[in-house]
C-alpha cells in the first residue's frame, strides 16, 4: 500500500504510460480504504458495501467480487503467491486467491484468547506484510497481531487503545501507532515492546522509515520524526490542522498532507518547511511519490505536484450529489494510479491521462465566501431547508488560503472553518463577520445567493433508511469517524401525520447482520430517536431532542439531531445533517451510560479460559487508557477545534435516503401497562432483529427523553420478551408501544 516495507510511500516500478480511457468503478458504498495495484495492474479493494473487488483498469471491468459480513475500511495487502489478504470489520482476515476464491481466514470474533475492554473488533489498521512472510494488522481491540498465515496468531501485543496505522519495518523491528498517543517499536518475532514513545495527542498515520527516522503525524497538528533505535524525539513541526495522513518520503524530503488543506514538503533531516501548497479542503488520504508527488484531496481533486510543490496537474473525481472525498491514499502502478472516494467510486488514472494544468486566474485581494453542500462539496444546489457552511477564503497576492473565522452573525463552527446558515428558497443572506488569515484579523460583509434546488410536492413515504450519514465540520470528524459513520444507518418510519406535523420514530441497529447476529463487535446495541417534524412542499424536517447517536466504538449524547430530506422528482433524497452536543451533557450521561449488566459485560472482557497473567495484561492496557483522562483535562482536545470555547459541539454533514429493508415480524405483544413508573410491555413470538420501542407524547406530541438509556428490552435467546421504559420524572400522557415502526397499543397515564 505504502511501496514497501518501510512506508515510504514510493513507487516500486518505472512509469509506462497506456493509452488508457480514465475509468470510474461504482461499488455500493463508500471507499475509505487504499486500494493496492498487483501484478497485471490489476486493482484490489474492499468497500463499505461489504464486498472486496478486484478490478481491471484496462477493459473497466470488475473481474470479481467477494462478499463479506461488514464494512471494509482498511488496505489489503498482496503475497509473494497472489493470495490476497484483506482485513474486515467483521473481526475476519481472509485470504482470497487471485480468482476470488476463499483460502483461508482468521476471526478475532471467534478467538477469544485475549483480554480487552474494547467494545468493537474491527481491523481498522491495514493488515501488511512483513520480511518474514507474517501478517501484521491492528485491531481496534488495542492488539496488533502478527499472524502466520494458514497458522494463526504468533504474537499479539497490547496498547492502551485502538490501532489505525500500518506497521513499518526496519532491522528485526516493526513500527505502530496507536490511539493511546504512544509510538511503540516492537520485536519482529515476538510482539517485545523495545520502545515506546509518547507525542501528546491521538496518531492514526503510518510510520514512514527513512535514514534512521520514523515519521508520523498526529492530531495535534505536528509530524514528529523520532529515532528508530531509541525513539528519542529528533524534531517535530508544526502544520495548521490535525495530521491524519501518512508521510511520504522523497529522498531528503518529507511531503505530508493536513486537515488544514495544505501540502507541506519538509527537510527529512530538520523538519525545516521547505514549501507548502494549499489545495482546497482537508487532505487525509496521503501522498504518493512517481514521477510527480500524487495527492488525494478532501473536495474530489485528485492533483499532481512538482517537486517544489507547484501544481503540475488536477483531476475532478466528483460526482453530483454525492460525498466526494478522496480519504484513500494513492496507489501507484505501473501504467497508472487508483484513489478511491466516499462517493463509492475507485478511481484509476493512467499515467499521462490528465493534461497539464492551467494556471489559475488570480483572486482579488481580500475575502471571498463560498458555500459548502451538506456533503462538503463547494459550489453545488442544496435543498430548502437544508443547514449548510459558508467558508470565508483569504486572497493576497495572488495567494488564497482559508480564513479562521472569529464571529460571524450566525453558528460558526467550533474549529472556525464554516459559519452556518439555513437555505432559505429564492433569498439572499447577509453574512458579516472577522476571521483570521496568518497573524492578521479581517473583516467580512457579504450578501450570498445559495444555490438551490427546489422540491417537489408529492406524497410521504411511510419509512425509509437515513444512510451514508456524514459531519463534514468540524474537519476533524472524517478524520474521527467517516467511514464509521458512512457505514451506519437509522431505520425511520412515520408513525403519524396530520397536516403539516410528522411524528417519526427512528430504530438504529449497530453491530448485527440483517437477523440480527453479532458481526464485528462483542455487544450489539440498538438506538433509539423521536422525532418531531414537518412534511411542507416536498420537504421533510425531522428532529429528534435528548439521544445518543452511534459512533461505532461508543454512543454519543446528543442534545439535539436534525435530518432534512427533499422529494426531487418521484422520489425522496437526503440534505443536511445537523447534530449539536456540549461536554456537560456527555458529563452528565456517562454514569446512565453503563450498559445494564456491566459487570457480567466485565467478565466478558476476560478470554474464555482466564489466566492469572491477565489480570496484569488488563491493567497494563488500563492504564495506558486512563492515562488519557488527565490529557483530556489539561486540553488534549483543544488543537481539534471539535468544540467550541463555551464547550459546545455543533456538526454539519449530510446523509442519503435508502429504502427500509422489508421484514416481517412475529412478535405479538401479550400486555402492556403502566408500571412503578414504567411503561412494560412483554412480548413472545419474533426473531433477535426485532427492536421494540416505545414512545411518550405529550398533548399530541413526541416527548424528548432519553430513550436509548431509559428503554430496556430483556432477551431470551436473542428474542424480545420484555420492554419497559423508565418515565419517572417525564411529563407525558400517553405512551405508543411500537413494534419496530408499528404502534400496536396506547397506554394513557392514568
């Protein structure tokens, strides 16, 4: 993925171009993972709708596909006999043949060897290939394993958290970062930590290995270059957003991409800036170094650097209506390079393909505002209704970089990248405010015309499917969650309406398969959310109050979620995405946050034949965890920009509407009834996907209440058979018992 070994992000083969069209492949969800180019130029990917490709630039055909049971999010890597391993977030390495066919496979699921507090089981660091022929990959169990394929695990070592980057390789020893902060270099053979180094704040790139230096980026907006024999700190620079990207090193250079939009080529042996070049939105797919320096940019520009940085060619990948980052990293061929994007496309483009660029008409000097989509894109129609950013870009001297904005007379997101306003058909807004460029504070005033598309009147559907959930600001999120929350969706059928008023009832299933098995995490969960609303002209505002709303690992505590979808032609689309929180809220739910059962939740942490050894192994990775919370407190989080300085988060994103699966349940509802202030309602019958709820309303309306921390549904076999709702302390007057999407009974108060 990275050319080699020690991830210096170099191409291993000479360029020979082919006359080859540019080809776009679509799969049915977002790529977030780095596709790997082997022999034959053949290119193998796995994407978010839980299939692996193999795909043929050349004829622009998929060769085959290979089903799996979750989301795929990391790079494969290519064996010395063609056997293809991937990485799952099912907790599965396979090995496919180059046909497609199932070799062999490891399953963390099954494995229950290891003790670990972690809540989910994926393979979110890119599984890798080392000197000795092992596989090396980190789990978000807070391992990285190093497995003999065909074998099995020969060591599995501990961190403090989960592990995104790829290892790296140098004399007898393997490189990994984790979330617990640290920088670990461990023994190739046997997992023995020889060093350990911590750089202050979370690290989600792979180390490069160059002359004696292992390089990464971390959220706290530096790279750092420590020593491979000692880890000792040789420098360390600063960038101007969080650095998820990996390092590419071209000969004494270091060239890495940040949140903040720009490129920097470093000194490999100071960290000096020798140059930077601002590409337009957060880079966090990283750069690969050919005959030019290959850059993945956050907007859907696929670009091409010279060696001093200027801009030798750009490439749109986007396509209308769709999230169009390119997170995946480039992956260099011999006739041509792959990239992937959140939109679902792989992208392949022949060398030589794109003519040289033009140079760009310079901007006026001083500020310019540019509305952002829901989905991130600059330029494009949104929908009445619809919250979307307004970037404030800076020009000077024929230089335009962004501007940090300071106050603005609307919500301005917490890392000052976007004011927020709601599109309001056929009017122009008024944005006044200050930001900052460099050192310098600015003013702006600005009347703005948002493009916009309009809706078209029609009939509600009864339900659908909130899917591909995005928040694209703060910028920090994607490099957070992006393809945790892409992967996720919330089931929403409409219980009721009249007149204008909706009221919806949202169910989000996270961590099972369609019948409700585990797949990728220990625990399975199900979500809850009211939601208050109106269908008016084709448009439909949904917002549910108090929620927690899933981020894979853990859920969230939300003060307030809105989604808005538009009827476009005869069918309904998604818009924007709004989600909103403060840290005394989180504060406040963490102790109700405890899953019922926590302690029988605790010896499930322990392997199924426990060791007396484990009890240290466990307090060695909780240790390496709690130290986190002092970090936090002395504002660990601060170079985020994730909140604001009152301690609020505001997010804007986007979603896509998909139909609801059809399901037919069994499960017959045998009484419900009030209680010792609790609404039961006991069940028999149904299957373990079923999701009971129940709902409050209050003179006709939903009642905001914590639903996913006060409904509590007992299971026998997997199977429902007891709901019951906390409502003590709830003003409410009657209570719907719902199956799924369906009311079934009304329980009035009294």
């Amino acid at each position: 993925m990275r050319g080699g070994s020690a991830n210096l992000g170099r191409a291993r083969l000479a360029p020979e171009p082919r006359d080859w069209p540019i080809r776009s492949f679509p799969t049915g969800g977002p790529v977030f993972s780095t596709p790997v180019i082997g022999a034959g130029e053949q290119i193998y990917v796995g994407s978010a709708d839980c299939c692996f490709y193999r795909l043929d630039p050349e004829s622009g055909r998929v060769v085959w596909r290979a089903q799996t049971d979750e989301i795929i999010d990391s790079a494969a890597c290519i064996d010395s006999d063609g056997t293809v391993w991937v990485p799952g977030g099912d907790g599965r390495i396979y090995g496919f043949d180059a046909d497609g066919v199932e070799r062999w496979r490891y399953d963390r699921m099954l494995d229950r060897t290891r003790v670990t507090p972690s809540t989910i089981y994926w393979w979110e660091g890119n599984v890798v290939l080392g000197p000795n022929g092992w596989l090396y990959a980190g789990n978000d169990d807070f391992y990285l394993y190093a497995i003999e394929p065909y074998e099995g695990v020969r060591w599995a070592t501990p961190t403090g958290l989960h592990i995104w980057g790829a290892p790296a390789f140098e004399d007898e020893r393997v490189f990994v970062p984790s979330f617990d902060r640290c920088l670990y270099a461990l023994d190739l053979e046997t997992g023995r930590v020889r060093w350990r180094r911590n750089l202050g704040n979370f690290i989600a790139s792979s180390p490069a290995v160059a002359e004696g230096l292992v390089i990464v980026g971390s959220f706290d907006h530096h790279v750092t270059a420590v020593d491979a024999a000692d880890g000792r700190v040789v420098w360390r620079t600063p960038t101007g957003g969080p650095v998820y990207a990996s390092a590419a090193v071209d000969d004494d250079q270091v060239v890495i991409g940040s949140a903040d939009g720009v490129v920097y080529g470093l000194d490999l042996r100071s960290g000096a800036v020798r140059w930077t070049r601002w590409l337009g939105d957060a880079i966090r797919g990283s750069v690969a170094v050919g005959e030019h320096l290959y850059v993945p940019g956050g907007d859907g520009w696929l670009t091409a650097l010279e060696r001093d940085g200027s801009v030798k060619w750009r490439h749109d990948t986007r396509r209308p209506g769709t999230l169009c980052n390119l997170n995946a990293s480039v992956a260099l061929g011999r006739h041509g390079l792959a990239t992937a994007s959140a939109s679902g496309d792989i992208v392949y483009v022949p060398y030589g393909a794109v003519p040289d660029a033009r140079p760009a008409e310079p901007e006026r000097d001083g500020p310019r505002l540019v509305v952002c989509r829901p989905g991130g894109a600059a330029g494009e129609p949104v929908g009445p209704g619809d919250t979307v950013g307004v970037r404030v870009l800076h020009s000077e001297g024929g230089v335009t970089l962004p501007g940090r904005i300071l106050s603005a007379n609307g919500p301005v997101c917490p890392d000052g990248s976007q004011v927020h306003v709601k599109a309001a058909p056929g009017s122009a807004v008024r944005l006044r405010g200050t930001y900052r460029a460099g050192d310098v504070e600015h003013a702006f005033d600005e009347e703005l015309e948002i493009p916009w598309v309009e809706s078209r009147e029609g009939p509600l559907c009864e339900g659908f499917r909130a899917s591909r959930l995005s928040v694209q600001a703060p910028s920090i999120v994607p490099s957070f969650d992006q393809i945790g929350l892409a992967s996720l969706s919330i089931d929403i059928g409409i219980l009721k309406r009249e007149g204008e008023r909706v009221i919806a009832w949202g169910v989000q299933r996270f961590g099972m398969d369609e019948s409700g098995s585990a797949v990728g995490v220990p625990d399975p969960r199900v979500l809850y959310y009211a939601f208050d609303g109106t269908w008016r002209d084709g448009t439909l505002e949904l917002e549910s109050g108090e929620c927690l709303f899933e981020v894979t690992a853990f859920p969230v505590p939300l003060t307030r979620l809105r989604l808005v979808a538009q009827r476009r032609g005869d069918a309904l689309v998604g818009g924007s995405l709004v989600a909103e929180t403060d840290a005394r809220s989180v504060l406040r739910a963490l102790p109700s946050s405890l899953p019922s059962g926590a302690l029988a939740r605790m010896r499930g942490w322990f392997p199924d034949e426990p060791r007396l050894a484990d009890l240290g192994v466990l307090a060695s990775i909780g240790w390496r965890t709690l130290a986190l919370l002092p970090a936090f407190l002395r504002g660990m989080w601060k170079p985020w920009g994730l909140l604001g300085e009152d301690g609020k988060f505001h997010g804007v994103g986007g979603f896509q509407v998909a139909d609801s699966p059809e399901r037919k349940s069994a499960l017959e509802l045998v009484e419900a009834r009030l209680q010792r202030g609790r609404v039961v309602a006991r069940w028999r019958g149904g299957d373990r996907a079923d999701a009971p709820g129940i709902l409050l309303l209050r003179d006709g309306r939903p009642v905001a209440w914590p639903y996913s921390r006060r409904l509590h549904t007992r299971r026998e076999d997997g199977i429902p058979v007891r709901s019951e709702l906390d409502v003590r302390g709830a003003e409410w007057d009657e209570a719907w018992v719902l199956r799924d999407h369906e009311r079934v009974a009304v329980v009035p108060r009294r």
